[in-house]
C-alpha cells in the first residue's frame, strides 16, 4: 500500500516548505517538507521545492516500507494516510509504540501525541485531529480483519 495525495498532503500542509535547514519544536536540524538531516547530510546552500519533494518522497516510502511490516491487517486508505503521516512526524519507533496498544486503540492514542519540547503545541494538536479524521474516513479496520 502506498500514500495517497490527500496523505501526502496532510504532511507538506503540516510541515510546510523550508529551503535552508532550520531546527525543528524538538532541536532537530530539518529542511524541506520536515525532512531530519541525516549524519553527513548538508545542505548550506539550501534546497530547491524540486529537492524538498525529493527527500519527502524518500521519507515517506521509509515510513511506508516499515508500516509494510508493522499493520498485521488489511486497512483503510486513510488509516494508512493517518499512520504515514504519524510515523513520519514522530518516527517509525513512536508508530510502533502507538500500535502496541492495538488496532482499536490507534484512533486514541495518536490523538494523543501533541507534545513537543514538553509542551502541547497547537499545530500538533491540529495535525493529530486531521490524522483522526483521515483514519475514520472509511470502515476502520479491526484485529478481527484478515491479515495482509
């Protein structure tokens, strides 16, 4: 399964466009569509919205690959969207963490992840709401469904 348009947008809507690095609410050094700098990784002439596309597209199919291995059931395409927009804002080892609560309990613990700094952060909180609404989209999926 792939990200859809309406996922992808959730994430460049959410992360916005940077064309030099900057840190993010957590420190973090990023650039383009929210894209963490990698070790080794510079850019101190900055980026292009081309390149920025680039390196979203190359996070997301990372989230994408590791959901592959972490849904054990078939899913929604938004519930999908909500996941990838998930994993890519908090991690893939945050996902996991969000998915060891059960399928059923996805829709309560994401909501729950506002925080950064040690604060709630407004945008986070909006982010969250938009991730819910994508998941209940369609029929949510359940640990009775049928594995993928």
């Amino acid at each position: 399964m792939e990200i859809s348009e309406a996922g992808l947008e959730l994430i460049e809507t959410s992360e916005g466009l940077a064309t030099r690095v900057y840190n993010d609410d957590a420190g973090v050094p990023t650039i383009g569509c929210g894209h963490k700098l990698l070790p080794g990784e510079s850019f101190p002439d900055g980026i292009t919205e081309e390149q920025a596309i680039a390196l979203l597209l190359q996070d997301v199919e990372n989230v994408e690959q590791a959901l592959a291995s972490l849904i054990p059931y078939t899913c929604t395409q938004g519930q999908f969207d909500a996941l990838c927009d998930f994993g890519f804002n908090f991690g893939i080892e945050n996902l996991r963490a969000v998915l060891s609560h059960g399928w059923s309990q996805v829709p309560v613990q994401i909501v729950r992840w506002v925080n950064a700094g040690g604060k709630p952060q407004p945008g986070m909180v909006m982010r969250r709401q938009a991730e819910l609404a994508l998941w209940k989209e369609s029929p949510v999926a359940d640990e009775s469904a049928v594995p993928v």
